[in-house]
C-alpha cells in the first residue's frame, strides 16, 4: 500500500536520518523532494501547499538546526505532520450499547467496494460481540442483493431481503421492525449506488436517513481512484452529510492521494480501510501508524497485534520449547506457516518491520514457492512430518510426485528447514545474535 510514495519518502528519511548537521539549504532542498512526491502520489495541490509550509516553519526553527540530532528531529517533524494531515488520531464508530439499535447507513457509488464493505464491517462487529443484521436496500443494481446474502453468510450474519419491493425505504422500515423483534443491536444499511452522482440517489439516501437518523453515514470510497475518491467525498458530505469515510481497496493504492487528502478536504476522518478481499480484510485507521510506514519506519503495533490474534502466549511459549529442545518439526513448520499466511500476506507483514522497507527487494519475495513448500509438506506423512530425517530418496520421489514438485525441491526445503532450525536455535539462545540479524535489517 502507497508503495511509491513510500519508497521515495523513506529513501528521503535514510538520505537525512545520520547527519549530524543540517542547514536551511538542506531542508529546504530535502522538502522540495517531499513536495514532488506528495504531487505524485495525487494528494490535492492546497493540502501539500499547506503541509509543505508548515513543515517548512517548523523544521527552519532552533529546535531542529541546532539539535543534537537533527536529522533524527526533521524526521520527528515530517511524521508528526504526515500524522496531522491523516487525521491525527484514530476514530472509532459510533456505537449504542447492545440494549438499543445502532444503525449504520452505508453510501458511495457503483464500483466502490460498498456491498463487500458493509459485509466486512458486519463480520468486524460481530467478533465484538454485537448482533449485527445486514440490510440490502440496494434495488438498483442487478444482483446487489444476492452478493450481500452471499457475503453476509461469509459474515455469519443474518441479511434481510425484501425482493419484490421497489423502495428502498420501504426495505429499511421493515428491516428496523423486524430488528427489533428479533433483538438485534446493530443494523447495515446497504443502499443504492449509482456509477455517478445525481438527484434520484441523493433524493433516496436523504428520506432513508431523514427516517432512520443514524448514528453513522460512512461513504465507501475507492482510495485507488485518488483525487477523485476525495472529490466524491466532498460532493457526498455537502449532499447527504457524513459521518466518516472507509477507504476500499487500500491495499492496492499505490499513490496514497485519497488517503492524504480526505481528512483536509473534508473534515471527515478515515475510521477503517480494505486491506484484502476476505471477510476479515477491514481494519481501523491509525494515521500514527501509517505516516510510520510512508516513511519506511515499519508499524510495529500493528504486526504484535496481528501476530496476537493468530498466536497466544501459552502456544509462543511451546514453540520456544521445542526450539530450544531441538524438537521442532515441518508439523510444527506447517502451523506456523498457516499462522503467519493468516496475517496477510508475507509482503505486507514484512514492510511493517521498522527499517526493511527500501533495503529488502520485497517485489522479490516468491509466495507461489510459499506454497509450493506446503504442498510438499503436506505430501509427507505425519511420521515424516515428526521425523524428516527418515525421508530417504524413494520417500523424496513419492513427496514430489504428490506435491507436483521436483525431487530438487524437496531436497532444497529439507536443506532450508535444517538451516532455518540452526538459525531459530542460535536467536533464541543468543541476545547478539538477535540484534547482528536486526541490525542486518536496518532494525
């Protein structure tokens, strides 16, 4: 996500981060590079004039030029700023407690991402423990209500449909009666897009939301469409009036000018962003987090707690039992290698390691050899699993037969997983070793 603003911000950061001093000439030349990259990345003119600026007043002051560390200060106040202009702190939805019905109405227009988002944010409550129902109010486009069905029971909840009505609101009357029968808390208004703005659909949110009166009217916009994600929003807002925005197809948004640009022009903060097509691809907006990894100084918090939702304690500990014991085996492996797959993909997770971003080639990284790996493990019976060591040439032939590999890609993973296991042995007992491996990765 916002790679190429990432890697021109981040060798920018690398380029000043050491030096001991720094003159006016520097900052200024240093911000210019800034400039052109923000340009690039589409973030609106008036937003990078004004962030620019400010940077400028700031970074020109005592507290910079004749710091201690300068560089490491200008970096300081280059993220400080990248957080302000993303929002600078993290907004949360609006939500009753579970006695009442907190209703959700969801905009934007066709193509967005809505339908899909409003599934996903479903699925995001109920882990919360919320009784969420999904409304498909969208009786515009073909099939609207059959992709919401279909994704709310990936959800696991409930969809209310109503497939010869012709209203709308008609749809969200009965939805609230039958919410309140049935005790549900939380309701997701799907409503009609249209492949642009016009009268008739502004016309149908506004008597949805002039009956329901919702706690929040969150547009679904698509942050790769940059500027023109941010044009949407403002149009939506003076029409309709919004409460927050969710940025789809986040991990696809090479630019970042959506993202860069929104809260500025709108006032409207960013509360979540699509980060993947499966069900639970919807996470919050941490702007700190994010002018973290434009500048390729990793996102920490981010990956523990995605690491935490796959991996508890007691299960960290026995894997650094059976490290240290010599007794990790591809059963083990092959667990931790669904784990880590269930945090994302190995790319994203690897640029949010402080320091990787820009010094390892991440275009690089092979995930379809990934899964070549599984399948050959999973061609291995669970005693060859437990034991890799009694694999002889025939058992080679048979794995590589089964996993529609090579006999010379078994024997590369063997290899790989006996290195790999001398490597975990020696981390685990040895704080050097931890930190000459960090300090390889810039950590």
């Amino acid at each position: 996500m916002l790679d190429r603003l990432t890697d021109k911000l981040s060798g920018l950061v690398r380029q000043i981060a050491g030096k001991t001093h720094i003159s006016e000439s520097n900052i200024r030349e240093t911000l210019n590079e800034v400039k052109l990259a923000l340009l690039e990345a589409d973030v609106n003119v008036r937003v990078v004039r004004r962030f620019i600026n400010r940077t400028v007043e700031e970074a020109l002051g005592e507290k910079v030029l004749r710091s201690v560390s300068p560089g490491q200060q200008f970096i300081k106040i280059l993220n400080d700023r990248l957080v302000q202009l993303l929002g600078s702190e993290k907004k949360d939805l609006n939500l009753k407690g579970t006695d009442t019905i907190t209703t959700i109405l969801m905009v934007g227009l066709q193509g967005s991402g809505k339908t899909t988002t409003a599934a996903k944010l479903a699925h995001r409550l109920k882990t919360q423990g919320r009784k969420v129902l999904l409304v498909a109010a969208d009786l515009v486009r073909p099939a609207a209500i059959d992709q919401l069905k279909i994704m709310g029971d990936k959800a696991g909840v409930e969809t209310f449909t109503m497939y010869d009505e012709k209203k709308s609101l008609n749809v969200v009357k009965r939805s609230l009666d039958y919410a309140r029968k049935n005790q549900f808390d939380t309701l997701i208004i799907d409503t009609s897009g249209r492949l642009h703005i016009d009268t008739e659909m502004m016309s149908e949110l506004a008597s949805i939301k002039k009956f329901i009166d919702p706690e929040e009217v969150i547009l679904v916009a698509d942050a790769m469409t940059g500027q023109s994600a941010v044009d949407i929003a403002k149009e939506f807002d003076e029409k309709v009036g919004l409460s927050g925005i969710i940025l789809s197809k986040f991990d696809s948004d090479t630019r970042g000018g959506a993202a860069l640009s929104i809260k500025s022009i709108t006032g409207k903060s960013i509360l979540l962003i699509g980060t993947g097509e499966k069900i639970n691809d919807l996470e919050p907006f941490y702007p700190d987090r994010i002018a973290s990894r434009i500048l390729g100084m990793g996102d920490v918090v981010t990956l523990v707690e995605k690491a935490q939702e796959v991996i508890d304690q007691r299960e960290a500990e026995r894997l650094q039992e059976k490290i240290e014991s010599k007794t990790f085996t591809f059963e083990d492996y092959l667990d931790q290698f669904r784990k880590i797959r269930k945090m994302g993909s190995i790319q994203s997770l690897i640029e949010m390691i402080p320091g990787v971003k820009g010094n390892i080639d991440t275009d690089s990284i092979d995930e379809r050899e990934m899964k070549h790996e599984e399948a050959i493990i999973l061609s291995m019976t669970r005693e060859e699993r437990k034991n890799h060591r009694i694999i002889n040439p025939s058992r080679k032939k048979r794995i590589a037969r089964g996993s529609g590999t090579s006999v010379f890609e078994v024997n590369r993973l063997l290899k790989k997983f006996e290195k790999m296991k001398i490597m975990m042995k020696k981390m685990s007992k040895s704080g050097k070793y931890q930190s000459d491996i960090l300090s390889r990765i810039g950590g």
